[in-house]
C-alpha cells in the first residue's frame, strides 16, 4: 500500500510565494485586470513559467473577467454549458454531482492556484457543481481562447496538458485512497495532502483551518460523519493532531505519514 498512499500525498503543485489580497479597488482597474496573470502572486501554480515577455502579454490576454463568488453560490452547476476555465485566485471551492436518489457526493476541494472546469471539456456540459466554501475571487479562462493563444505559445498548451495529466493522477490516488485504505489512513491522508497543498502557497506546514465541514470530508473519503468525527478524537487523544473547531494543528506529521506509508494491503 506505500505506492498508493505516496501516490496521493505527494503535491501535484510547484511551490509559490505567499497569496496577497487584492490592492483597494482592484476589481475595478481595468489596467490591473488587464496585467493580472504577469502581475499575480498565484501565476506559478495556474500558469506556465519561463515565458518572455511577448508570450506572457498574450497569456495576460485570457483573463476577460474576474468573477466574485460569495460563500455558499455556486460558480457553476452540472449541465451548464461549458465556456471556460476557472483559476482559483483566493478562496475555496468544493465539487460534488448528485446521484440519482439525489445523494450529494463531493469530489474534490479545490484552492487558490488551482483550476476549476476541466470536467466540461469532453461534452461541453460541466458535469459537476462547483460550490464556494468562502468568499472566492476566479479569473475566468475562456477555453475558446486558450486554445488560439496555445497555439502560438507552447509553454501554455504544454501547461493545459500537464493540468489535465495531473486530473488524471489525482483521480487515480483517490480511487487507491476509497478502494484500500482505513478510515484512519484515508483521514491522515486527506490531512498530510492538505497541509502541503497549503504550504506551497506559503501558509503553515502544521497548522490549517478547514474551510469544509467534517460531514463534506466525510463525502469526499466515503466515511460517515460519525467515522470522521471519531477518528479525528482519535488523532487528538494520540497527540497527532489538536483540534479547536476546525482549527486543526499537527503535532506529529511522522505519525500521519506512518498511518499513511504503512497501511496493508487489502
């Protein structure tokens, strides 16, 4: 089980300088809009690096809009209509599709320097919700567009190729992670990934405020509120973890990755 517990721990992302809050009025300066992508402190997670200067005023030119998506609302839902890609720039997201009996089920958690959209690529139609768990700002990637400047600039089509690849991976992992692992595995898991995604963005390496509840963590790892809710006393009573609401800081990361790297086979 090493292989696979590794497989979803280890960050998909490269690192990058902390995340900076949007100068005063920003929103509404077409010169800052205009510059966003050269300009932002996330082009290192969602864009491609080592671009002149004539190629990097041709990716500025893929930002049309920049949306506000207030806690709660969703930026997309399944069947709409697919147009663009969504660079996450502050804030949260979380995906889920609803199954036929209507059961929610959460497919990912997403954050700034990540992208949003790609499930809508095959038909057209976004296959899932894209709902914000905070007050999110996106840059709005119209996929049209992406297509006729990564044809003039490889370092962007390479890049859209390498965010698809990594889909894929991340897939992959969690499909190991709900097929083989514990509970306790699948939890120290979802933390350690977490917490390093987290880092590459500059935050704490042991401390973290989840932005989802227990019982959409609970979704996304195929748990019952009441495994998560148990496990995670389990941790704190271990002295792994201690937990102030959703305020969690880890005290052992080397138990976490043990949980994990040394999880049997089933």
């Amino acid at each position: 089980m090493l292989a696979s517990a590794t497989f979803f721990v280890i960050s998909q992302t490269p690192d990058a300088v902390p995340f900076m809050p949007l100068p005063s009025g920003a929103k509404l300066d077409k010169h800052f809009i205009k510059t966003a992508c050269s300009n932002c402190n996330m082009r290192e997670l969602c864009m491609p690096i080592g671009m002149d200067a004539d190629e990097l005023k041709r990716v500025d030119e893929l930002v049309t809009k920049r949306p506000f998506v207030k806690r709660g609302r969703a930026l997309f839902r399944a069947g709409d209509a697919f147009t663009s890609l969504y660079a996450i720039r502050s804030g949260f997201f979380k995906t889920s599709v609803t199954s036929e009996d209507g059961h929610d089920q959460v497919t990912g958690f997403q954050m700034a320097g990540e992208i949003l959209g790609l499930d809508g690529i095959a038909t057209g139609l976004h296959t899932c919700d894209a709902i914000a768990l905070e007050d999110t700002e996106v840059c709005a990637l119209p996929f049209e567009r992406i297509e006729e400047i990564a044809r003039e600039v490889k370092a962007l089509q390479h890049h859209v190729h390498k965010i698809m690849s990594r889909e894929i991976v991340r897939e992959h992992g969690v499909m190991l992670l709900l097929g083989n692992m514990r509970a306790e595995e699948r939890l120290a898991a979802f933390l350690l990934n977490l917490v390093q995604r987290l880092h590459a963005r500059g935050f704490s390496s042991t401390d973290l405020i989840l932005r989802m509840t227990r019982e959409e963590i609970g979704s996304y790892l195929g748990l019952t509120l009441e495994t998560i809710s148990r496990t995670f006393s389990k941790f704190a009573d271990d002295g792994t973890i201690t937990v102030n609401q959703r305020q969690i800081h880890i005290q052992n990361s080397e138990a976490l990755k043990h949980i994990v790297n040394h999880a049997p086979c089933h």
